[in-house]
C-alpha cells in the first residue's frame, strides 16, 4: 500500500503518543487493581475447582497475581469463552469500584492493543511514495 | 592490487611448536593470574543472600549456555521465576532442613542421604522432562550441589558480566515481572550515556515500545488463561513467546522511527533526558 510521507509521519505519531501514554497508565493501573483485589471475589472465586493446585500457587504472589487479574478482567467481557473456569458470575462479588476499574483497563488494553499493534503493522508493510 | 597472505612457514611452525612446547604446568602459571583476578571479583560481586546466589547462579549458568543476557531477551528472567518459585524451592528447603538435623546429630548419615535423594528426584519430578534441556546433562542433584557449593561456573562471559549479574539477581530472586523494570532500567543506561541525539531517541522509542507492547500482551495473555487451567511449562512457553514478541515490537517501532525521518525529539519532549543523564 502506497502512502505519503506525511501521513506515515502521523500515523507513527499516533501510534507512539498512544504508546507513551498507554505506558503511563495501563501498568499502574493493572498493578493497582492486583494489589487491591477484593478479598470476597478471591475467597468466592480463586479456589478449587475455578483454578488448578499449580495455578492457586502461583498465581498468589506478584507478579503472577497479574494474570489473575487479567483472567478475571476478560472474563467480564469474553464470557463465552468460560467452558472449564465456571467464574462467568464472577461479575455478582465484585464491588463496583473494583469492577469499573477492570472495564477501564481491559477496554484501554484493546484499545491500545489494535491502534498500537495495529498501525505498527500497517505502517510496517506500506510503501512511502517519493 | 592482490594482497598474499603472510603467514611464513617458519612463524606458523613456530606457533606450533611453541603450542606442543607449552607443558600444562605452564598453561597453568598463565591460568592462575586470570583466575585468582576472578576469584577477587567473584567475591566482591556474588550476593550474600542465599536466594540471590542462587539466582545468580542460574543466571550466570543460563548466559553461558544460552547466551540470555548478551542476547537481550527476557524470556531467561521468566524461565527462572518459573523455575525458582515455591512449590520447587520448598523443596530445596527441605533438603536445607535435612542437613541441619544430620549435622546437629537429630538424623543419622544414612537418614539425611535418603531424605535428601527423595525430595531431589521429587524436585526433578516436578522439573518434568524439561530439566535435562535446562540443566543442559547436569541433573538437578549435581546442580543443586554446585549451587549449594556455592561455585560458579567461571567463564570469561560470566566475569565480564559480573556487575550485571549482581544486580540482576537481587531482581531475579523476587519474580519475573522484573523485566520490565530491568529492561527500562538498561534503556535509561543507554539514553544517559549516548551523545547522538538520534539515538537517544531511538533508545526511548524502542524501549517504550517494547515495554507497553509487554504490557499489553501480557495482559492479554489473560484470554488464553482463562479456556485452560495452566501448568508451568505453558507458562514458561507463553512467557517466553511475550518476550519475544515485546522485543519484536521494540524493533520494529525504532525501524518505523528511522523511516519517518526522526523528526519527532521524544526525548527532550518527554523529559526522559533531563531523567536519564
């Protein structure tokens, strides 16, 4: 695909402010929400039979615990895809706080995920005409 | 114009000779300068706390075979959170424990080695078929032994990377997310230390990228965890494909910096020079 300079320039710019300012907030926020994880989703939620022995013990500590999060973040919008876990409700024990603050991070995860990823991608294989 | 080599008959035989001439308490004499200059750093450098040295150790043993810290990825510092975390150091623990009861006399000799081989061939157990890949011929008895030793293998990478290996260590022995910090730690080296304007900024355009790109594919590793429940060789596996891709994204935005001309000066805009000087 042939583009002009010009907007090869905004676009790797697009795509780097959005990388800037993803890095900024996205970690924090997905460590932040790890770390004040309800204790009534993780007594309700991450035991057996909902999560393997190997993966109740690794998960418990940081950074692993990250993962969990990210489990229980895309499971409030993929919950097709719970055939095994069985933690589809998990939504019902989460404080609204809590639950607000895993949509804003799964959203901007995607939303970061296509833009980032996806411009990168797109510029990567275009041609800049002369 | 056509260059000949020189390489004379009489220099080459007297390479050889002098090789088949140098007798091994020679060799000897000229290892020992190299090694004691080792031995002194070594002790400056390899950490006091058990749990560092061992992840010095495995560090230290994983860039000799795996060249892991000069190639620059981080699927090594995963490998070893996964290889180092409770359910296998709990182990090594007992063994620990074990020794302390022979040696206080609460255990007899017989007692102590078969306490010993059954929670080693437990440990290898748990390792899976993965530990002679890992432990590369050595099985986890005799490395366990080295590291308890406290020996380290002393190549001439290793010493180069003494420094580095400290501080990775105290990293390393609290987890694996540690990458990121380490990775944006050596960006912030770089950037300090790189006069050209242009590479300071690909520097920070390459690390910033390679970090949110980590960022967001590890939580995306989420949609893949939640159909399966996760054993430790996937998430060594996922782990390591994370990395590789971070790195990957790293690469490909610094190239996608080149090409726009590297107008943009990230670096004074961000501030990121006044921070890494």
């Amino acid at each position: 695909m042939q583009i002009s300079q010009e907007l090869f320039d905004h676009l790797f710019l697009i795509m780097m402010f959005t990388a800037m300012g993803g890095l900024l907030w996205q970690p924090p926020l997905w460590i932040l929400l790890t770390f004040f994880t309800p204790k009534k989703l993780l007594n309700t939620y991450f035991k057996e039979p909902h999560f393997s022995q190997g993966e109740l013990i690794f998960m418990s500590r940081f950074p692993w615990s990250l993962f969990r999060t990210s489990i229980f973040g895309w499971i409030l919008f993929l919950p097709f895809l719970d055939k095994k876990r069985n933690i589809r409700n998990c939504y019902e024990v989460m404080p609204t706080w809590y639950r607000i603050g895993l949509i804003l991070l799964t959203i901007s995860t995607m939303l970061i995920m296509f833009i980032f990823f996806g411009i990168m991608f797109f510029l990567l294989t275009s041609h800049i005409t002369k | 114009m056509v260059v000949t080599d020189i390489s004379t008959p009489d220099s080459v035989g007297m390479c050889l000779a002098s090789d088949n001439q140098s007798s091994q308490s020679e060799t000897h004499l000229m290892m020992s300068p190299l090694k004691r200059e080792n031995l002194d750093q070594y002790k400056l450098y390899m950490p006091t706390d058990p749990k560092e040295r061992e992840a010095f150790w495995a560090m230290a043993w994983l860039d000799d075979n795996y060249n892991w810290l000069s190639g620059g990825l981080g699927a090594g510092l995963t490998t070893l959170g996964v290889l180092t975390h409770e359910q296998n150091t709990t182990l090594i623990k007992t063994v620990e424990t074990l020794y302390k009861q022979y040696q206080m006399g609460l255990i007899s000799k017989g007692q102590y080695d078969y306490g010993r081989r059954k929670a080693l061939s437990l440990f290898s157990q748990r390792l899976g078929p993965l530990e002679k890949l890992l432990l590369k011929g050595q099985t986890a008895q005799q490395a366990i032994q080295i590291a308890r030793s406290g020996a380290v293998p002393a190549t001439e990478k290793i010493a180069k990377n003494l420094s580095r290996l400290n501080k990775l260590s105290k990293l390393a022995s609290v987890g694996g997310v540690v990458l990121t910090g380490a990775s944006l730690g050596m960006g912030c080296y770089g950037i300090a230390h790189t006069q050209n304007r242009q590479k300071k900024n690909e520097i920070l355009v390459g690390t910033m990228s390679s970090t949110i790109a980590g960022s967001i594919l590890g939580y995306a590793l989420g949609v893949l965890l939640i159909s399966t429940p996760v054993g430790w060789v996937t998430a060594l596996a996922l782990g390591a494909g994370s990395a590789l891709a971070s790195y990957g994204a790293g690469e490909g935005a610094v190239k996608l910096y080149d090409m726009s001309g590297a107008k943009v000066d990230f670096a004074s805009m961000s501030g990121v020079d006044q921070i890494c000087k």
